[in-house]
C-alpha cells in the first residue's frame, strides 16, 4: 500500500507563526513538518488532529532548568523534570551544570550528566551548559567539543548544594574564562550580582537579627545586579566573548545590555516568567517559596521588564526551574536568608507568559512565542531543529486553549515534589496537547481536566548546529 503524504496532520488550529497567527493546517512526516497551509486534505493523512478552537505555538525551548543529576536526582531528574517540562508546552530545555554532584565542569561529569539522562529518560529534548568555575579554564575545550552549548558562570555565590559543589568566579577568574572562551568561539552565560555588595549586605542584616523575607530582598538590591552588568560587558568589550545574561530582574540592566548590542557586542539577555508575574510584595506573601536570586522586585520593575519584552530588548524568557524537596524552603526560625533559594516553574512558563503577556497586556502571540522559542533556539544553535512552526523543522507543537482559566493545584504539577510559587495562581489558558517530532507527549483530558504523559520518553541530546 502505497504511504501516504502525511504521518500526521494537524488541522482547523489558529498556528502562531514567526510573523503573525493564521487558520492553517500543518503536515508531518517523519518528525518533520513537510506542508504549512490552508485547507491540506485529511484523506493524505495516516492520522488527523484536531486542534479547532485552539492556538498552536512552537513548543516551547527552555534555555535555563536546573536538573539535578548526577547526585541529587531526589530533588529533581530527567524522569520527573522532563515530563514536567512536556506538560508546559515545552519540547526541548538546556540543562545547567551546577545543581549536580558532581557540577558539569569537566568531561568526566558531562559523561555522568548523559548518563543520567539516558538511565531516567527524558520526555522532551535536550542539550547542555558547561560551567566556568574556579580552576577549570582548561577544561573549556574538552567541554566545547563534546557539545556544550555554552558555559554558566556566577558572579556571586550560587548556595552550597555539598562537597565538590559549583563555586562562584571572582574578577580575575571571569577574566581568563572569558578570554578561553572567546578563543573556542563559545558564548558565556552569566548570573549578574556583585558578590561584594551581596555578601555584605547579607551580613550587616544578619548581624543586626534582620531574616523576615523583606530583610532577604534589600540584601539583593538593582545595584548588585547593575554592577555586575557593567563589569562583565566591560570585559566582554576587551575580550571578544559572546554574553549572555540570565534571569534578569531590572530594566535598567537590559537598556545597558541594549547599549552594548547597538555598539556591536554580542549580547543578549533573558528574563524569567516569576519576574514578569509577580511583585516583592507577592514574594512576601508567598514566603519562601517565592525566593530566587536575584530576586522579584517591585510592580514598577515589573511593567517595565512587559515593555522591555514587548519591544524586543528582552531576547528570551526562559523558567530558571530550580527544584527542591520542600523542607528546603522552610525558613527556620524565621531566617529567610538559610532557605533554598529557587522557583520550580518549568511546567508553567507557557501559561504565564501567554495570561500575562497576551490575555493582560495584548502582546502578540507571536512575540512572546519568539521569545519562548525561536529567540532561544537561535542564541545557543538549536534552531537546525526548534524554534518554530517553519517546514524542515522538528514538528514540536504545543496546542493550547486561551478560553480554559484555571486555577494551579499542587496536584496537577508534574514535579517529582510538587510544590511550586505558582500553586493558586489563576491562569488564563491551558496546554492541551504537546507533540514532540510529530508525536503526542503529553494530552489534557478536556472532560476531567486531568493531565498526563503519553508513551515512553524518546527525547533526544541536541548538539548545537548539528543534527543528532
């Protein structure tokens, strides 16, 4: 019997496209999408999908989650993590190095991280971050030709996870790291908070008895953020290295990174979703579940990162998951300071970004998708596969109702500890469906709203510009 055109078609679904949404209808074969248009017929099809009445978005590439194998997989894995990432929309994440023991900063660890990753599964695709740590300038290359995407780097301390954990870099060590990077052609990813300001601070407040959670945000003020900006585009100024900065908090440091892009420098920036949906008072509220570094500021802050994003000075978003068991976010007597400090958010980015950007503020879909997909996939070379809703690439879908508000239950999170600052959030939309190359990796029932994981965890490594 002779194939027919299409393995699968997606049909009758409103399709956000680089450049606008459109009533089309997608054909895949073989993983990929092969025919982008109105009205494909459903007699060539081994298999119709509807998505009549929804939004279908480019799956969603996550470039900042923290998983935490080897090591620490009882906070999170590939297993859990991944299918959480699935159930958000989400196709393909790059992992970071430090949340692991050992921290990928060598061959050795990469070699351990793969590992885990093919003993658990993954339910989506992946590739990885090396990291810059004290001491490790020499193992750069071996990393780069093993794949990394990139390297991670922290100007303050990133919070002890045990023995052999990843160490923040003080100046001259960012300073031969990036000259190593630059000359391998790579890109260094920075978490942007002077360590002087930060630690002295925190010591002044702990010192006087100050712990509440307000003590904890006026120990991470803008400025450490701003300082941290400015020296490493400094750097990068003498050095040549590609930057990228992550999580940032302040629309002050973005109009300095969009200075440094309009001189020439090779720079972008990321934001996080629980920057652009909640406030310091939220923070407060919430308690430590909320905590992140550097953390959420005010609603000021907050509208001004929505413009930023809304013009494109923001390049991407990306969820900064960063799981714990719950014990970790309890602020013993009282002291917020000793608490983990991380959000688990990466099955809902998606949501976030779309209720607040589209259904709150009339943000185009298609300029949040770009920068929950395409602006990702094209920064760190994955945009050979991912990215967008374009023929030649990987048919990874996330179908999506924008009329199903619902309210966040700690049942419904994928986690392997479900517990996340989002629970009790109202959300304007709901991910119904996920396709990874074509096939349904996740599906919501639309009668009991249950959602789950469908088939087994085929999801692949990604090596940056190469295909797999």
């Amino acid at each position: 019997m002779q194939r027919k055109r299409w393995d699968v078609l997606v049909v009758k679904g409103h399709v956000v496209l680089p450049g606008g949404t459109d009533l089309v209808d997608i054909g895949i074969r073989d993983g990929k999408i092969i025919s982008v248009g109105p009205d494909l017929p459903e007699a060539d099809a081994e298999r119709v999908l509807s998505a009549e009445g929804k939004h279908v978005f480019a799956g969603v590439v996550d470039a900042h989650v923290h998983l935490n194998e080897p090591g620490l997989g009882a906070w999170e894995g590939f297993a859990t993590g991944t299918a959480a990432l699935a159930a958000g929309g989400c196709t393909a994440f790059i992992d970071m190095p430090l949340n692991g023991l050992p921290p990928t900063v060598n061959l050795p660890a990469l070699e351990l991280k793969l590992a885990a990753a093919r003993q658990d599964g993954a339910h989506v695709d992946y590739a990885l971050w090396g990291g810059l740590v004290p001491g490790n300038a020499g193992e750069l290359a071996a990393l780069a030709g093993a794949g990394v995407v990139g390297f991670k780097a922290f100007m303050s301390s990133p919070g002890d996870t045990g023995e052999g954990c990843f160490q923040h870099v003080d100046d001259a060590m960012l300073f031969e790291g990036m000259q190593a990077i630059a000359s391998l052609g790579g890109i260094l990813s920075l978490h942007a908070e002077s360590e002087p300001i930060v630690s002295a601070l925190a010591a002044q407040k702990l010192a006087a008895g100050d712990r509440t959670m307000r003590d904890y945000l006026d120990a991470r003020p803008p400025q450490a953020e701003l300082e941290a900006v400015k020296l490493a585009l400094d750097m990068a100024r003498r050095t040549g290295c590609r930057l990228h900065f992550v999580h940032i908090s302040t629309a002050e440091a973005i109009d300095l990174i969009s200075e440094a892009k309009r001189d020439g420098l090779d720079v972008t920036a990321e934001t996080c979703p629980h920057y652009l949906a909640f406030t310091d008072e939220d923070v407060i509220r919430i308690g430590a579940g909320a905590k992140c570094s550097p953390p959420i500021r005010s609603a000021r802050e907050r509208e001004e990162l929505w413009k930023r994003l809304a013009e494109g000075e923001i390049d991407l978003v990306a969820s900064d998951h960063s799981p714990c068991p719950p014990s970790m976010k309890e602020a013993e007597n009282g002291n917020y300071f000793e608490a983990w400090g991380g959000i688990l958010g990466a099955q809902s980015t998606l949501e976030v970004v779309v209720t607040e950007g589209w259904h709150k503020r009339g943000i185009p879909l298609h300029v949040l998708s770009r920068a929950l997909s395409a602006a990702p996939a094209e920064r760190f070379g994955l945009n050979v596969y991912k990215g967008k809703i374009e023929i030649g690439l990987d048919a990874d879908l996330a179908v999506v109702d924008l009329n199903a508000p619902y309210v966040l239950s700690a049942e419904q999170l994928l986690y392997k500890h479900p517990h996340s600052a989002y629970v009790g959030c109202r959300f304007g939309c709901q991910v119904e469906m996920t396709l990874l190359r074509g096939n349904i990796i996740y599906k919501r029932r639309a009668d009991t709203g249950e959602g789950k994981i469908v088939g087994t965890a085929n999801g692949r490594r990604l090596l940056p510009g190469r295909r797999p």
